[in-house]
C-alpha cells in the first residue's frame, strides 16, 4: 500500500509511517527523514558519587520487627508397604448357555450394474459395379444322325465356337478408396539466422544538486550535495513531493550527564530486645 503524504505541508510538519518518520523542510522543498527503527549507541555511565558521612548514633529504641510468615508445610511420609493379598475364592458355577437367537434373514442382492452399450460397427465401404457379361457365341451346326445298328463309334468332338466379344468396361466408381498411410516426417530445416540486438533502453534519471531541490520529474533520484541526503520524487496518488530515503543519519553521542548528589546517609541505632524475629521459609 503506498505511503499517502500530507497535503500542502508547512515547514516542520512532521508525517509518521510505520517505522519511520519524515519532516517538511521549506528550505529544502522535501520531506527529510527523521528517524527509523535504527538506535544509536548508548552514552557511558557517569562516575559513582562520593560516600557520605556516617550519622551519628540513635538513641531511640527501633520499633519491634513483625512476626515472620509460618513455615511451610513438611513432606508427606512414605507410604506404609502394601498388606499381602487374600486367598482366591471358590469359582461359582458357569450359569446356562442362553438360547441361539434367530439367523436374520439374507439381504437382498443388489441389482445388477447396467452394461454399456456397444459401440458402432463402422460403416463397409461401396463395392464397385460388375461390368456386364459377354454375348455367348453361336452354336455349330449337329451332325447327321447315323443308321441304325450297332453302336458306331463315337463321333469326334464337335470344334469349340468362337469366344464372344468383351463386354464394355464399367462405369468408374464414385466411392473414394481408403487414404494412403502418412509418409515419414521430412527432416528439420536448419535453424534461422539470429536477429539484431533490440536498441539500449534508456539510462536512470538521477540528479546531483544542492542546497534545494531541482524540477521534479516522477521516479526521479535527487542526491543533496549539499547535506549528503538523497530523494526521490514521489507520487502518491494525490500529491508529488521530494521523499528522503534510506536509514537516517545518526547523531553524535551526547556529553555524559553530571553525577546526581550523593543522598542523606542514615541513622538509626536499633538495640535488640527480647524479640522472637520471623524467618520467612521458602520451598517445600
């Protein structure tokens, strides 16, 4: 989530976001930054202040001590040894066997799961027409029949007759024969030539200025020359202004503070009585 800035900030505004925290300078024309979660180095101690003088001795009787809190409970003893066990007693009779209840009845079977249905034969394909039969050639003429009486020999086979002319070829077919198997994959051509290097983009905007800050142009780095601090011209979605980034710069360490005064020494001379004094027991 962007850091949203004031608006039309006055000079020593001070602007808080998360860890860190920014002041408007006027002077500068930015928000400087103050501080963020790094702590600077803790000053030395100051020197122990000297001893004051004993007091002298109290001749007033101190008031007699409170009675101490109770001591705390001892320990529990041990516990006394287990007594022996008794003898067993007679084992009691088995009791009847109960009566066999009734077998439930069977379940029923589940009906059976539905068979999918078969796939469709694919469809033949067209057989192409007969071409039609050839005229038969004509028959030779018989011969004449012999006279009767014994059986003559059998006459020598008549000359086979001329084969009939070819039949027109028939009319081509309109059915498209089954696609040839896929040819082998031709080899992979060579690899282009690699095309030219794309133009350099254009370098990062940064400015070098100081004491006050330059035109603003969003994204632009400004380093002050002036103090060493550096910026960038920001927009947060309302308003644009030079923010420092970065950890801030920390301060020298602080002179070492005076040593405090020595407090009032005390005086008090308790004389012991026939007093019982109360220990206070700790633990168990």
């Amino acid at each position: 989530m962007p850091i949203d800035f004031p608006v039309s900030p006055v000079d020593g505004q001070v602007f808080t976001d998360g860890d860190h925290t920014w002041q408007w300078s006027d002077a500068v024309g930015a928000w400087n930054l103050v501080t963020t979660t790094t702590t600077g180095p803790t000053g030395p101690t100051g020197p122990t202040g000297a001893t004051g003088a004993t007091g002298a001795a109290s001749t007033v009787t101190g008031p007699t001590g409170a009675t101490g809190a109770i001591g705390a409970t001892g320990p529990t003893g041990a516990t006394g040894p287990t007594g022996a066990t008794g003898d067993t007693g007679p084992q009691g009779p088995t009791g009847p066997t109960g009566a066999q209840g009734d077998t439930g009845p069977t379940g029923a079977t589940g009906p059976q799961g539905v068979t999918g249905p078969t796939g469709p034969t694919g469809a033949t394909g067209f057989t192409g027409p007969t071409g039609p039969t050839g005229d038969t050639g004509p028959t030779g003429d018989t011969g004449a029949a012999g006279a009767a009486g014994a059986t003559g020999a059998t006459g020598a086979t008549g000359p086979t007759g001329d084969t009939g002319p070819t039949g027109a070829t028939g009319a081509a077919s309109t059915v498209t024969g089954p696609t040839g198997a896929t040819g082998a994959a031709g080899a992979a051509g060579s690899t282009g030539p690699t095309g030219p290097t794309g133009p350099t983009g254009a370098d990062g905007q940064f400015e070098v200025t100081g004491p006050t800050a330059p035109t603003g142009i969003d994204g632009l780095v400004w380093y002050n020359s002036n103090d060493g601090r550096t910026y960038i011209y920001y927009n947060d979605g309302n308003t644009s202004q030079w923010v420092e980034f970065g950890n801030a710069n920390v301060g020298p360490t602080g002179p070492t503070g005076p040593t405090g005064p020595t407090g009032p020494t005390g005086s008090a001379n308790i004389e012991e009585e026939n007093t019982i004094v109360g220990l206070e027991v700790l633990g168990g």
